[in-house]
C-alpha cells in the first residue's frame, strides 16, 4: 500500500528554511517520494488547521515513506525544518 507523509507546518525562520527546501526534495525523490502538495493558496473549510504551509508527499509503501523520515541522510535536513519552523507530521497508509 501507498504511503504518504503529511506535514502542517509554520516557518518562522524563512531564510534557513530555504536551505530545508532545497535539500529535502532529493532526498525524498531517492526513496521514491513524489510531491503532490508543497504550500499553496488554501481555506479551512473544516474544523481548524493550525499551521499556513502543507506538504504532501507520496510514497511508493509505507515502509518507504517511514524510511525516509528514519533515514540517515534526512535526519540533518529535518533538524533544519525543525530548528526553522512549527509543523504536525503523520506518515500514513492510503491508496
């Protein structure tokens, strides 16, 4: 089954974060990672969304999209996004 990481994200540190923006997708493509949602005009239209920014990123399994989060070569790249930003992040199953 497909999987997919989702992540809500506030950045609060702009310029850094460019450096997040630059490198992640890569490392994403690497593991098989395809990104079909990376910010963009949006509206609530239920219940609340804490943060401005939303990011979605197929994965080919789940175990590859888990993978990818756990991997060592993501794990200085997410300290940027960490370090430069609020965010919610799930990895979850789909089709």
């Amino acid at each position: 089954m497909t999987g997919f990481a989702i992540f809500n994200i506030e950045v609060t540190n702009s310029e850094p974060y460019k450096e997040y923006i630059d490198k992640v997708k890569p490392i994403a493509e690497k593991f098989g990672g395809e990104y079909l949602v990376r910010g963009g005009t949006n509206q609530v239209v239920e219940g609340s969304w804490q943060h401005s920014r939303t990011v979605v990123i197929k994965f080919p399994t789940y175990d590859k999209a888990l993978e990818w989060y756990n991997s060592e070569e993501y794990k200085p790249v997410k300290q940027i996004r960490l370090d430069n930003s609020m965010s919610n992040g799930i990895i979850i199953q789909g089709t």
